[in-house]
C-alpha cells in the first residue's frame, strides 16, 4: 500500500469489526499465543493477539439474529419462539490431536 492511500477494502472491514464487533478470545496458534475473534456484520475474523494482523475470516451466512429479525417481522402478530440446533461432529478427524492446549480438535471447539 502506497503511503497515505486508504486501507483495502479487507483492512477496512476488519478495522471495523475490531472496533464495533464482538470480541472474545479465540483458541491460541499453532504457538501458543493468544487470538481474538470479532464478528461484526456477518463476518468473522480471527486475530493474532495485537488485534492487528488477520490470522483468517469467513463470512457468516445468516445469523440467529438475521433470523429472528426477520420471523418476528414475518409474523408480527403471531407468537413466535425460539428454537436452537446444535450440530456436533464427532467423526474421526475431530479426535486428531494438534491444537494446543486440548485433547483434540472436539475439545478445543
């Protein structure tokens, strides 16, 4: 990036989630060192412990949030609930052992 040019568009989103997001600690690296993860606006970044570098991000398809938003919208004279999903993998690869500080990968999750 050229001195004085604007962040990309990346830096820019992650900026923001840093400073609006949610932010709660993540599972340290491969080093043990401390990550954050932020989600802010459907996305979800992880960072080193500077809060600074991006270590990865996807996005988030649709949110609890986005859902529930848009049933009470739908059936706004109805009553609505809440109902919650939990998907746990168990297969093979989730009792690999290499996260740092955990059994194995279902631990750490």
């Amino acid at each position: 990036r050229a001195p004085g040019a604007a962040p990309s568009a990346e830096k820019q989103e992650l900026l923001e989630a840093v400073k609006h997001g949610r932010m709660e600690p993540a599972n340290p690296g491969e080093d043990g060192r401390a990550r954050w993860r932020f989600t802010h606006r459907g996305v979800v970044f992880i960072t080193d412990n500077t809060k600074t570098r991006e270590i990865m991000s996807w996005r988030i398809e649709d949110t609890g949030e986005e859902i529930e938003r848009a049933l009470l919208e739908e059936h706004s004279d109805a009553e609505t609930g809440t109902h919650v999903v939990l998907v746990v993998d168990d297969s093979g690869s989730m009792r690999t052992t290499d996260v740092h500080g955990y059994t194995n990968r279902k631990m750490a999750v």
